[in-house]
C-alpha cells in the first residue's frame, strides 16, 4: 500500500481541490454585498474560515476513482460543504455545545449574535440543495436520488438525530454501542454521502457504489473516533478550537469508555476495513487512500 | 365574482384538503416512536400544530386550476408546510422574535428547549427537500426546477432575507418600501412559490405559470398586511397567540407606518389584483379565487 502511494501527492491533490472547491463555493453564494448583508457576511463568515474540506475532497477523489470528472461532482462537493459548515454553526449555538471558537476564529454567533447565526446555517442548507439540484444527473443516478442521497444523509434520521443522540447523551455514561450509534450518524453518515454521491456524479456501477458506502462508512466512524483522541491529547492552540472540552462537559468519547490505546487501535482497525472496500478499484482510488491514510494520521 | 363563487364549497374544500395533507404529512415523517423520539415528537409537535394548511391549500387549488390531480401535487404541498413549519419554529426562538405562543400552543422551544427546537427546524427544513424529491416531475418540470424553486424560496434571497430584514428592522422606522421588502420575502415567496409548485405539478403552460406567479405575488403580499392589520385588531384569545405584540415590540407594520384604514384598502387592492391575474383561468380557479377572498377575509 505505501508503494501504491508513494507515487501519489497528496497535499498537492488537497491544495487544488481545497482551491477549486473554494473557487466553486465563492461562485454559488451570493456576494457579501448581496441584500440583505449580514445574512452573506454570516454565511461566508463559516464557511470560509479555514475549513479543511474533507468532504468535498473525499466526494472527488471518489468521483476520480469512478472515472468521474471535477466539473461534474463540483456543485455535490459544494452541497456537502454547505451541510457540514451548516451543521457547526447550529452545533456551536448556546442551546448545543455553547463553542465560543472554531478553526481559530470565534464561532458565527459570537460575531454575528445567536439570531443570524440560526439563519446562517438555515440559510446554508437551503443553499445546499440549490447547488445540488444544478449537478448533472444520470438515467442511473437522476436528480431525485442525488437530493434523496443528500436529503436523508442530513436528516433527523442521521446527522440531526446524531446532534440529538449528542445533545441527550452529555453527562450520561454512554456504552460503545451508544457512543457508534452517535458517530455513525454524526460524521459517518454525511462523509459516507459524500462518497457515494462523488461515486454518482460518476455514473458509477452499482458495485463501486456498494465499496464506496463501505469505505465512506468506516472512514467517517475512523474520523470521529480520532477526532475524540485529538480532544485529549492535543492542546486548544494545536486544534484551533477548545481543548479538553469533551472531558470538561463529560461527554462520553471513545478514550473516555474504552481508553486512549484502545481508542487507537480501534480508529487502525476501521481504517482498515476502508481500505479494504477499495480493492475493488485495482489502485485507481489512489487519493481516496491517501485521504484515509491522511485522516488517520492527521494531528489537528 | 360572487356569482362564480356562490357554488363553491370553500369550507368543504379546505377540510377536505386538510386532512389529505395531515395524512401525506404523516405518512412522510417518522413516527413519534423512530429513535431519537425526542426530535420526531418535536418535529410533529409543531407540524401537527393546528396549522390553517394555507400554502398547501393554495398548492392544491392551483393544481386543480391547471387540470392537474392531488395525488400529483401533494408531496410538494407537504414539503411547503415543512417549510413553513420550521420557519416558524426557528422565528418563535429567543435569539429572534421570542415567542412564548404559537396557535394557542407553548412555542417548541417552551416544550422541548431551544437546542432540540433548533433541531426540529434544521429537520423539517431537510424533510422538505426529501418529500418534494419524491414528487412526479414532468420533462418541462423536471425534478432539478422543482427542488429550486423551493430552495431559491426559502433561501437568503427570500424566507430567510425576509427573517433578517424582520431582525434587523425591529425598532427602528421602516418606510413602505422598506416594510413591501419585508413582507414579499417573508410571506410572499413561499405562497407564490407554492401556487407554482401546484401549477408545475399539473404541468401547466408558461402562461399558467406567468399567471399564477401574478397571482401568488400578490395574495402573499396581502395576506402579510391583514396579519399586521389582525394583531392590532384581535385579542390574544382570537388569535391564539400573543396579540399587540407587533406595537409592543415596536415593530415596523402597515397600520403603524400608513394607519388601519390605508392598510386595509391596501389589502383590498393586492387582493384585486390577485384576482385579476387569475382571469386566464376562464373560472376553472374557483378554488383559489375562493381562498384569496377567505384570506382577505380572514378574522384570525
């Protein structure tokens, strides 16, 4: 597998796409200048503040596997940005996480008060699903199931019911099972969307949509498992955002049930499993295992 | 006009109509009991309301005007009130208009706190664009157009800038133009978005459409200026919610800026003019001529 990759220039694949997804994004919203205002400067405010656009990068890189274009799978990368950054704004309010930083910066609500913050991110969904309706549909794949694909993914059966799980499980002692029931809905289900609309935009066959959920799937629990590991090992400075805040609010984590060694070796073992799902692809998903590798490696 | 009308049964129409809608409503979302419950009690808290079905109403009515049938129109009918839904219990929040009542009801975050209300709304926003995916589209309104027009309504060009223009405005001295910006926003968008959705799910000509955009315009528009008119006019108990809050808060209306008796000529006018834009329908409007005369008319 590292001779695979070693061939294979990852922070140049994630510099350009970071650009082009930038570039597509900043086409999409409307301008700071645009009526009213405060709504366009809070909505840009967040989603451009230093995202590392994992998703989109993970939703092209899978458009690449399937012999898929960027034109093509641009306007579904950019709808997954504007869920995930939609879904931090509402998740940092008072009324959730009560975050006063992210990435660095104060959170929406902090700048712009609580009011358009809700509307930032209400706004940022609806956004969502006006950029995912111009992407190209296939007979195999029409506009219907893309905005199903996303619509679902986004739902009060995933993202938002993981929120929920979150919100309801703080200062409980949760068991692992709860804890996965969380991950999977919180960061698997959208990441794993991703995959499988990149794998779509493509006109993928029903096979490669099949290893692409399974690889989406486990990358994103991987994801969230060390995101969990980060929190307390890593400083506030380090991560941009507050340090030892899971601990501080008692929220169950995976180092908090299970311990941080276990922790780790249960992040390689999923990991694993998602670089399994790729065999399939014979070597031509080069940069989704790179994204994997990264994603486990990444130290903020 | 009152001649058209005297056959039609408007009450029975509305009825009937509601409770198609609560069914396909309740078909669509997740029971009570679909983990997490909390945010599907939430969800239909709110949905489940007591709600005058008046976006659905007019989707219905318009669809019928184009020779188009109920089954075709009504998951575009339910998403619209999903929309409406979450607007409402986002607007109800502290962080905006802090609203204890909504339909003689406790607001969704009075029940079941702001972090689960903020929830629900991201949820039924979501749900919106999963049901209407799910509608018949036609190859001149194709499933892309249909879930647009829905975006593009309920976006920060439109619902949303009409939320911010509401915030931002409180308190302050709005002129008429000012206040129009306001209410085509608000209100307007999303009825005349919904009296459009119902001609495209009949697969109506450009010049039904045209027409009934005209038409939509303009009961949106009135049906904003009888809300001012109803909260100086009706009591906390007639409106089953908080009257006079609109003076109290100091909120720029029609009756505060041009007076009660202007605004209700207004009324009338916007009123007329709806019913001038429907002449192409040959009195196969009935419907929606009847619903703009019970909106114009309307005491609560």
């Amino acid at each position: 597998m590292a001779a695979k990759q070693s061939s294979f220039d990852l922070n140049h694949f994630l510099a350009s796409r970071t650009e082009s997804v930038n570039r597509a994004l900043d086409k999409f919203l409307p301008s700071e200048k645009t009526k009213p205002a405060t709504i366009h400067r809070a909505m840009r405010y967040s989603l451009f503040a230093g995202g590392k656009r994992m998703r989109p990068a993970v939703l092209l890189a899978a458009a690449e596997a399937c012999g898929g274009s960027d034109a093509a799978a641009m306007p579904l990368a950019c709808a997954v940005e504007c869920i995930h950054t939609y879904s931090l704004i509402h998740d940092d309010l008072p009324a959730m996480d009560n975050d006063d930083f992210r990435r660095g910066k104060p959170t929406n609500h902090k700048v712009f008060g609580e009011g358009i913050a809700v509307l930032a991110g209400d706004a940022l969904l609806t956004q969502a699903f006006e950029i995912a309706a111009q992407a190209k549909g296939w007979p195999r794949y029409p506009h219907r199931d893309l905005i199903l694909e996303l619509a679902r993914a986004s739902g009060s059966l995933q993202l938002v019911a993981g929120q929920v799980a979150d919100l309801e499980g703080e200062g409980k002692k949760l068991s692992v099972a709860e804890l996965r029931y969380i991950h999977e809905r919180k960061t698997s289900a959208l990441l794993c969307c991703s995959v499988r609309l990149g794998g779509m935009s493509a006109n993928c066959t029903p096979a490669q949509l099949a290893a692409l959920t399974d690889f989406g799937y486990h990358v994103g629990l991987a994801f969230q498992v060390i995101d969990d590991i980060l929190d307390v090992t890593q400083t506030s400075e380090q991560l941009g955002k507050t340090a030892g805040k899971d601990v501080a609010v008692q929220k169950a984590t995976y180092p908090a049930i299970v311990g941080l060694e276990k922790s780790r070796k249960i992040a390689a073992q999923l990991t694993a499993k998602a670089f399994g799902a790729l065999d399939i692809f014979k070597g031509k998903a080069v940069a989704l295992e790179a994204l994997a590798e990264f994603l486990l490696k990444r130290e903020k």
